[in-house]
C-alpha cells in the first residue's frame, strides 16, 4: 500500500506545486477537505484554500522554482523535502530554502499536508528518527 501512497503524492505534488492537472484530478489526488498547515501561516482546509495557499506563495517570488530533492515512504504519510528558489518579488531578495512536508493520507487520498522548517521535525511527525 505505501508504494501506491508514493504515487499518490508524486501526483499530488505535480497538481500541488505545477499546476498539471485540472480539478477533477485534483479530487481522485485528495480528499475534499484536505487540510493544509504550512509553516508560515494559519492551517486551512479544502481543495480550493490548498490551491490559493500555493498561489499566494508562489506569487510572492519572481521565478520561483520548486524541486523535490527526496521523498521517503513512511506508510501512511509520506515525508518530502522541497527546495525552493527564487527572488522576492517586493524586496528583490534571493530566497533558497528546503521546507520538509508530511503528506498523510487516508484511503488512497492526501487528507493533510504539514510543513516543517527542519527535516527532524518532519522525521518525528511521522514516526520516523535520523
């Protein structure tokens, strides 16, 4: 089951951070209130909030580009580490971070995504150790 729980999140990834897909794939990917709590903002639920979360960071930065460097199967969640680069829109800043992200994911679909600053804390949220 958890190779599938892989596939799903890879999927999820490509609607989530690239846009491929249209909402009907969205919805076999994840589950209608799916609840999503990044690291910089208040936790929001549903397809719709998930997608404008997305949005809102992107918009902020000029090129950003996203690169998932490694994804580790952990059953029932799923840990990811997302490199994100780009250049503040607003303040011309140049941003190179790794945000480390848990999907878990409930009959076949991603019910929630939690965003973690350092890899042990991702590690820990899914019952995983260094």
């Amino acid at each position: 089951m958890s190779e599938q729980n892989v596939e799903v999140v890879r999927k999820a990834i490509a609607y989530e951070y690239y846009g491929v897909g249209d909402r009907a794939k969205a919805e076999e990917l994840f589950d209608p209130h799916v609840v999503m709590n990044p690291v910089d903002e208040a936790a929001s639920s549903g397809l719709d909030a998930m997608r404008a979360d997305f949005e809102r960071w992107a918009s902020a930065f000029d090129e950003l580009k996203v690169t998932i460097e490694e994804i580790i199967d952990a059953g029932d969640q799923v840990v990811l580490v997302a490199h994100h680069q780009g250049r503040g829109r607003a303040s011309g800043v140049q941003v190179d971070t790794r945000l480390y992200e848990v999907y878990t994911l409930r009959e076949g679909k991603v019910s929630r995504v939690d965003e973690f600053n350092e890899m042990a804390e991702a590690l820990e949220a899914a019952g995983l150790s260094e």
